[in-house]
C-alpha cells in the first residue's frame, strides 16, 4: 500500500501542525498506565475498568500532547486505561496498523483523528463491526457507524475568523494569503471558502496566493519569505494549520513587521504561536479546545458501554479567537464544561 504522509487542522485545524523538531516516541498501542492494554474483570460490586485507544497522526506533536493529558485526565475521573498510540511522522498505514492491534487487543473503545479519511474508513468499519465504540474527532471520517464526531464548525471558524481581521484592519481593503497543510484537506477548503463568502460580504478584497506547508515549519518559513517578497501588499494571512502562525512571525520579525503591518489569524495554541501574540506578531490564533478534545470523547464511550447514554452524531468544540486581551486566561475558557454543550 503506499505510503501517506499527511497533517492533521485545525484546525481547528490543524491544521494542521508542524512536528519539526520532535523526537520520535514509540507508536506500539501500550500505555506506561495500561501494560495489557485489555479490560479488566471487575470484582463484585466494582465498577468495570475499560481500556480506550486514542490514535493520532503524531503522537509527539505538541497539539496532540494536550490531548493527551487530557485524555489521561479523563481515565481518571472514569476508571479506564488509557492507551496513547498513532504515527510518528504522519503516516496512515501506522495509523491504520494501531487501529487494527487495538481491534486484535479486544479496547473497549476507540478516539481517532481521522486526518486521512479514505485511508483509515476500511479500518474504522472493521472496529464498529467488532463492536467498539469509535469517535472521530478534529477530521471525521463519513461512511463508518461511529458513535460521534467533535470537532470544529469550519463554517463558523471562517466567520469568526474573517470578522476577527476585518475588524483588525481598520477599515483597509484586505489583501489575504492563505496557507492550507495540503490543497486537499477537507477543513481548509471548507474554510477558506467561508472565509472569502464573509470577505464578499464585507465588500472589496483581494485573495492573492494559497500555499500548502505539508505540515511543516522549515517549508512554512520558506512559502512566506516568497509570498511576502512576492506580494509586499499582502496585509492578510490565515493560516490553517498550526505551524503556519509561528512561521509567519518568525518571516515577520526578520523582516521588521509587526501585527499592525499584517494581520496574522492562525489557529491552535502552540506556545510560539501564544509567544507571537504576546510580541505583537501574530494578531490571533483561534482556539481548537483541544482539552475537550482529549477528554470528552472517552467520557461519551464510558457513558455509552455503563448506561447506553449516546452522545450527538455531530459536536462542535466552539472556536474563539485567542488575542492579546485574553492570551493568558484563554485555557479556563476551554476547560469550563459548562461550555461544552
């Protein structure tokens, strides 16, 4: 089968994410929490202790790093082992090689990050048929009997998104770049497509250039040292993967540029992206809620297999611009339950 290499976006999202840097981490589905990765027989009277697979396209990304702890947060609120598993370098057939171990290890129920649909749906089936539970979260995979989907509302990213830049500009004609992980990923098309309809709304605007990172930082800085050489009336750029934020700022920076030259709205929480805010280099990054990413899928499966309680097919993690004025209170926005709705 050939190999895919692929992002995730938020992306939101991700986007959408830069994994340069990182050092590899084992993708074998074991947990330090959970040796045999199996459910346990409970005692009488003992609540039965399940096991739950999260599988990522990067299982050191930083985004995912989040979810993770969350994740882990959430096994112990609901008495499951958690079992953190994926890809070291975005790679479907290991994504699809960790589905199938889990499926072989009897997990009682199954989060994935389906950032590669077509590749991962043969997969997925095969766990629903086998009877676990499966969530998709951040990229769904249509066409699989799954519990639920969370992720972003891509129509309502590029509204708030588009108002956050419009309103940054100050009455200026925008000049947009646009920076995708790939030309195909379903959330950035979906996204820039609202973007331009509330751009036309708004009245006249110039979209210039989309590139595509690949998910990767060292290919973002490059795509907009040209672009910004290439077209030096840009005063607009999305981004929407993770890396292309922090990329921006960093071409920003050498460059003499600040937020108040190009209003730069990226997406997820990566600290150089949050470092950025707080310099003045990148104007917002909107949120993903990547904590609820990481628990509250493996509270629905904990519900669904003890009382048979179903979550929603389709559910919104909310998105809000991350700015200066909240950079540093932000996080009890997304870890508020309350809001999760």
């Amino acid at each position: 089968m050939k190999k895919l290499v692929f992002l995730l976006i938020a992306a939101l999202c991700l986007g959408l994410f830069a994994a340069c840097g990182e050092a590899p981490q084992s993708s074998s589905p074991v947990s330090p929490s959970a040796p045999d990765a199996v459910s346990q027989t409970p005692q009488s009277g003992e609540e039965e202790r399940l096991s739950i697979m999260y599988v990522v396209p990067s299982v050191a990304h930083p985004t995912f790093l989040t979810a993770k702890e969350a994740f882990e947060r959430a096994a112990q609120d609901f008495n499951f082992d958690p079992i953190w598993a994926g890809s070291s370098s975005f790679d479907a057939n290991e994504m699809v090689k960790q589905i199938e171990l889990g499926i072989a290890e009897k997990v009682d129920g199954m989060i994935v990050m389906a950032a590669a649909p077509d590749a991962l749906r043969p997969a997925l089936q095969k766990a629903a048929d086998a009877g676990i539970p499966v969530v998709t979260v951040i990229a769904d995979c249509k066409d699989v009997d799954k519990l639920a989907y969370l992720g972003l509302n891509n129509q309502n990213y590029g509204v708030q998104a588009a108002a956050e830049a419009i309103k940054a500009l100050n009455g200026k004609k925008p000049v947009i770049a646009c920076m995708v992980p790939t030309y195909e990923n379903t959330s950035g098309i979906e996204i820039n497509e609202s973007l331009k309809a509330e751009f036309e709304k708004n009245g006249e605007y110039e979209w210039v250039t989309t590139v595509e990172s690949k998910s990767d930082m060292v290919t973002a800085v490059s795509l907009w040292e040209d672009v910004f050489t290439t077209y030096p009336e840009v005063n607009v750029v999305f981004s929407i993967g993770s890396e292309g934020g922090p990329a921006a700022a960093t071409v920003m920076k050498e460059k003499g540029l600040t937020s108040d030259d190009i209003v730069v709205v990226g997406i997820s929480d990566l600290e150089e992206s949050l470092d950025a805010i707080r310099d003045g280099y990148i104007h917002a990054t909107m949120s993903e809620n990547i904590p609820r990413i990481g628990y509250q899928p493996a509270e629905w499966i904990c519900n669904y297999i003890r009382t048979g309680e179903k979550p929603a097919e389709i559910n919104d993690t909310g998105t809000f611009p991350i700015t200066k004025e909240n950079v540093d209170s932000y996080r009890d926005i997304e870890k508020d339950s309350s809001n999760w709705k």
